[in-house]
C-alpha cells in the first residue's frame, strides 16, 4: 500500500473507497490474475494528460496482481463518486484495452508512470538523433585515426622518408597517450557531456588536419601522440555516455551502432582515398597531404554542432518534449545511473570507484578487449598495404579494402540486435572470436603454403566480421555487468587502459621484412582471438555461479509489481551472461 501512495495523488483514505462505498463491487474470484506469461499484464492503465505533461492531473489505475506477501488479488482503484454502472464502463473498457496488446518489461516495472507507447516514441527519437549523431562522430573520429594508412600508401612515406621503424613508431605514439589519457572517461560524469564532446572532437578534428602540414618525422610523431590525447578523451567514454540514456538491455545496439562507424568509416575512407589519390596525382598539394586536410577538417565543423545538439542528460535534450522528458527519467529509475542528480552535480563516488578496481570481471573483459585490439588496431592501418603486398596497385589496393569493413558493419547491426533480444552477451563473443580466429588462420596458412591471393583475401572477410562484433559486445558487456554509473564509469576507464595496451602489440606485428604473407602477424593476431573466446567462456561460467549465489541467499527479487517503487540503487541487479 505505501507503494500506491508515493506514487498516487489519490490519498490513503481513499484507497479503500471501493469496500466501503455502497457502489463499489470488490474483485472476485474470477477476475483475472496478472502472471509473468499472461496475456492481461496490459490490464493496467494510466490515463496521462499528455498535453502538459502532468501525471497527477488524470489518474486511473487498474490491478489484477497478487498482493506479493498475503497472495490475495488487489482490489481496484477507482474514484468513489462514480456510480457503479459507469464504474463497471470503465472497467470493461480498461479490461479490453489490456486484452489487446501485450506490454513490454518495462511496462510491468512501470505501469503506474507511463504507457509503452511513451516510452517506445522516446527510444525512436534518441536513437534519430542522439545515436546516429554520436555513430557520426565517432566515425570521424576513427577516420583521423586510422586514415595514416592510406597515407602511408599515398605517398606519406616517401615524401618524409620514413621507414618501416619510424611508421611503426608513428602508430605506436597515438596509442601510448591515448593508454595515458585513458582516464579522461570519467569527466563525462564532471564536465557537461555537450561542452566536453565539443572540445574533444574540435581537438581532434584540428590536430588530424595539421598532419598536412607535416614535413618531417619528429613533426608528424608529436601530432599523433596529441591525437591521441583528443581521442582518448572522447571515443572510449562513448558507450558510457549513452548508458546516461539507455537500459542495459538496450545498449548492446546502440553501442553496435557507434562501433559500427569504424568498419563503416574504413569503407569510406578507402574509397574516399582512391578517389583523393587519383584526383592529387597531378595537382599542386601530394595526394596524402589532401588526404589527411579533406578527412579531418569535417570534425571541426561537427564541433560546433555539438555544442548546441548534444543533451548532458534526457531531461536536457531539445526534441523532447516535457512529458517526454519525464518519461525518459522515469524509465531508468531502476538502472544504477538513474539518479540524475548525482551526475548533475557533477560528484563521483569513489567507494563505487574503488569497489569496481577490486572487481575481478572488470579485468576478465580487459583482457578480452586486450586481445580484440590486437586485430582491431593493426588491421585498418596494414590493411592497404598488406593488400598492395598481394600484387595489386596502390588504387587497387585502396578499393579493395572497402568491402571487408562494408559487411563487418552490417554484421555487427545484425549481431548486436539478435544480442539484445536475447540478453546475452557470451555467445556471441565466443562466436565471433572463433569467426576472427578461423579468418587470420586462414591468411597465415595461405601465407605460409603460398596458396592463391583469393584464398588469402577471403580471410580478411572473416577476420574483420569476427572482431568488429566482438569489441561491440565486449564494451557492453562490461557496462551491463557493473551496478552503478560511477562503477560503469570506472570499468570503462579500466577497459579501455589495458585494452588499449593491445595496439601495442598490433601495430608492430606486420614489418616490411615479413612481407609479402605477414605469417608471423597473422598466426599471433588468430592466437589473441582464440584467446577471447577462452576468456568469454570462462567469464560467462563465473557470472552463472554468481547470479546462482544470489539466488541463494534470496538477495534476487522476483520481477513483479510489489518492491518496484522505491527500490536501492543496484537492488535486484542480476549479472548478464
């Protein structure tokens, strides 16, 4: 019963109206019950007046759901100065209502607050607009990252003389400070996420286009280790920034859908490439020059559209409306960051904080994104060239890398859908780390048997579909699995400093001395994917074990209606496979 008050203008007294008016008729026991698989979990109602988005204006609520502790049905609520044949109206037309469409979860969790129809229209707009926008931004954040590639082939190295060392090394200082800025993540929950993102991709934006203006090593090695910092600061804290908005069940796509930029940008930073060289190859700028002012200049533009687009919380954002605006708060009452004002007052709990670095899974998933990276940050970048070592030309070679990234993108929407309805996350790791691991196994055997270049090629297919899919689940693994915002916060933080470590390796496995088969590259990156598959395994095992504990000690709460309100933070939480 306190439950109803805290959520109900209709006062206490009130509540028992329908056994003592003279008109009201009490619920027998015929009426419907509310179970997990029935169809009349919608014979709950709220009438909302939507126009000025007050829930207390017009309250109707109606409840077949067995009280959790006495196992008697609830009575109905109804307003006692009806008379009773229209009471009875309104309960058949309530009644069919619920008859007609099944809710959600959600709607369950929330019926007294706000209808599936609400809900499901602000979903639509943020992933319109805030999703999309962010997919955007981050596809031209990977596109200043990875474009040196292209350049490389372009004409970059020949220009500045650089050997196979100093590329090497070119790679390697971007991934040294963007390990050492990791922990910049944490300033999406102390810096207002529209002024934070707007600087960082201005940053990045402005030091990607300076690389045109490059005319020696020492020049070009400081502008990527401050590319770096700009990237650390904004692409890591991506999925940690849309958990401000989404449920845990719901990331998985989301975070699919921004990962999905990086094969997505390679396409087109392949053919855009193709189309800069042959267009540069007799004008007045070198076509790696063009290159890298073409690809970076369009994130200083973007910049400036952050500062106004970006929402710091769902209550923030510009294209919903009031009643939206409530709705999108209420939603994610029941998820560890729902408490908005601890992020708008700009706090960290360092207890959450300090819990999290003893958390054992927070380095299961690190070392998984540890092994992805290894693959993942030495592909996009040897790619061309690995491509031109099989006897193709330098314009082939930047066509022929497009289509690989073109079906890891489809297949990591695909993935990350199909994840999500079924929430989990393991299976799908071990699967694509096995697809990555049968990929590069498939090169380094080609390589080491001399077999045919289409032999060869095909495994790239493979390579690249697996470990695209496999970092998206992995970053939303980590944040499903951590309670609250500062432990979410803190887990990417740890996610991304060990995992970053990974390009380390990666970009310092394919030397021009093993071309033109790179076997050596090849079997250590199909090794690290053999190992993701391991570790999600055994991951998933330990999680089972822990969920199995809470049961156990009874600390895992049945998903009814008693207990919703006013729940604890994390209360109820249950680690997803």
């Amino acid at each position: 019963m306190a439950a109803y008050e805290a959520l109900s203008p209709i006062p206490h007294d009130r509540l028992h109206a329908s056994s003592e008016h003279p008109g009201s008729s009490s619920v027998s026991s015929s009426s419907p019950r509310v179970t997990p698989d029935s169809d009349l979990e919608d014979d709950m109602y709220l009438d909302v007046a939507a126009e000025d988005g007050n829930i207390e204006k017009s309250f109707q609520l109606q409840s077949f759901q067995r009280h959790a502790a006495g196992g008697r049905p609830m009575s109905r609520l109804d307003a006692p100065s009806q008379p009773h044949h229209e009471h009875d109206e309104q309960n058949k037309k309530h009644e069919s209502f619920g008859q007609h469409r099944r809710t959600s979860d959600s709607t369950v969790h929330s019926f007294t607050l706000y209808i599936p129809d609400e809900e499901r229209a602000v979903l639509r707009k943020f992933d319109r607009r805030l999703v999309l926008f962010m997919a955007f931004l981050y596809m031209l954040s990977f596109l200043d990252r990875s474009n040196i590639g292209n350049a490389r082939i372009a004409g970059l190295a020949r220009d500045l003389k650089l050997t196979s060392s100093q590329y090497e090394w070119l790679l390697t200082a971007f991934y040294i400070t963007y390990i050492l800025f990791e922990g910049m993540t944490l300033l999406y929950r102390i810096v207002p996420p529209h002024i934070y993102i707007s600087l960082c991709v201005l940053s990045f934006g402005l030091i990607a286009s300076f690389q045109s203006l490059a005319t020696s090593f020492p020049s070009l090695l400081v502008l990527r280790a401050l590319l770096g910092i700009g990237e650390a600061a904004f692409s890591p804290g991506i999925p940690f920034y849309l958990s401000f908005f989404f449920k845990r069940e719901e990331l998985a796509l989301r975070t699919g859908l921004i990962i999905a930029a990086a094969p997505l940008s390679i396409s087109f930073a392949s053919s855009l490439a193709w189309l800069i060289t042959k267009l540069g190859e007799h004008g007045p700028i070198e076509p790696w020059r063009l290159l890298f002012l073409v690809e970076g200049f369009p994130s200083v533009v973007a910049a400036v559209f952050v500062w106004f687009y970006v929402p710091d919380s769902p209550e923030k954002a510009v294209y919903l409306t009031q009643r939206e605006k409530k709705v999108s708060r209420l939603r994610l009452r029941r998820e560890g960051n729902s408490k908005h004002r601890e992020r708008d007052s700009g706090g960290l709990d360092w207890r959450q904080v300090l819990q999290t670095l003893r958390d054992p899974k927070c380095y299961s998933t690190a070392l998984m994104f540890f092994s992805c990276n290894v693959a993942f940050s030495s592909m996009p970048v040897f790619l061309p060239k690995i491509i031109k070592e099989m006897g193709y030309t330098s314009l082939n070679s930047q066509a022929l890398s497009a289509p690989p990234y073109l079906l890891s993108f489809l297949l990591v929407l695909l993935t990350a859908i199909v994840s999500d309805r079924l929430r989990t996350r393991s299976i799908f790791i071990i699967l694509h780390a096995l697809l990555a691991f049968l990929g590069y196994a498939l090169i380094a055997l080609g390589g080491y048997y001399r077999l045919s270049v289409g032999y060869r090629y095909t495994g790239i297919y493979f390579a690249c579909a697996g470990f695209f899919s496999a970092i998206t689940l992995i970053i939303t693994w980590t944040i499903n699995n951590q309670r609250t915002a500062d432990g979410k916060g803190m887990g990417m933080v740890m996610l991304n400093i060990i995992g970053q470590c990974g390009p380390l390796v990666g970009t310092r496995l394919y030397p021009d001395s093993d071309g033109p088969f790179f076997v050596r590259g090849m079997s250590v990156c199909a090794a690290f994917m053999l190992g993701v598959a391991v570790l999600a395994a055994a991951l998933r095992v330990s999680l089972r074990r822990g969920n199995e504990r809470r049961w156990e000690r009874g600390k895992e709460k049945e998903e009814d209606m008693e207990g919703l309100v006013g729940e604890k933070e994390g209360e109820g939480f249950e680690y997803m496979l």
